[in-house]
C-alpha cells in the first residue's frame, strides 16, 4: 500500500485524482500504476484498470487468478467489476468512496453474491493517510477555482 500511497501522490502532483494501485502476484510486485485519466482523456484510465492491464500482460492472460489488487481509494463500479471479471483472489483498499465506492459504501460489486467469482477484501489499510491524501487535493483545487 506504501508504494500505491506514492503512485498516488505523484498522480495528484500531475493534476489527477491521487489514487495509485499495484498488482501482487507470489509477493511480488508485478504491475503497478496510477489514475491517468486527465493525461489520456480517457475515463477508464483509472489506476485499478491500468493495472489490470499490466498485470495480465506479464502473466500471459486475463485471468489473474493468484493477484491481489491494493489500491488507495474503494474501486469504482467500474474497476470492481474488471476485478472480478479477472477473477483476482483480493482486493486491499485504503479509504472508503462515499460517492462511487462498490464494496458497499455505495454498490456491492466485489462480493456479490450473484457474481460467479468474489474478491475477498480488506479495507482500510493506511485509510486515514489515502483519505487524507484525497481531501487535500480536492481542497486545493476548490481553493483555485
């Protein structure tokens, strides 16, 4: 979670939301990656799909079985849903997304009983300081605008 908190940061520095994710497979790091979103004009750049992406290149496939996903923010609608598509064994999480969050804090999306694969979670690892980190960049950038 250490090393997404700094992909987070740096992405925050570029003017994206901070949010940084790294892929683990067999304790070690095999993707890593942050929100690009503004910087590829494209709305699902965000760090988890990245990731994703990387991930499955280095292992051959897109089924990653065997992965954890950590990411600072609760995944999106979007993200949750790739993740399970992937058939990743887990997901550890930072601070929770009241607005868009899909292990519950909005949508159910990671472990849905309906899914024909479930993400185990742990959430909240360094959440205060991935919260944090989130809040004072929205702060600034309400303050510039």
């Amino acid at each position: 979670m250490r090393r997404a908190l700094r992909l987070a940061r740096a992405a925050g520095v570029r003017g994206e939301v901070p949010v940084g994710a790294v892929a683990v497979l067999d304790g070690a790091v095999i993707a890593a990656a942050s929100n690009r979103m503004e910087h590829a004009g494209d709305a699902t750049a965000h760090a988890e799909m990245l990731v994703l992406r990387r991930a499955a290149v280095v292992v051959g496939g897109w089924r990653l079985s065997g992965v954890t996903v950590a990411v600072t923010l609760e995944p999106c609608p979007m993200c949750a849903g790739a993740m399970v598509q992937a058939r990743i064994d887990r997901c550890v999480y930072g601070a929770r997304d009241p607005k868009k969050g899909a292990d519950g804090s909005v949508y159910d999306v990671l472990r849905h009983a309906a899914n024909n694969h479930r993400v185990a979670v742990r959430e909240g690892v360094l959440g205060e300081e991935c919260g944090r980190l989130l809040s004072e960049f929205f702060q600034a950038r309400r303050r510039r605008a």
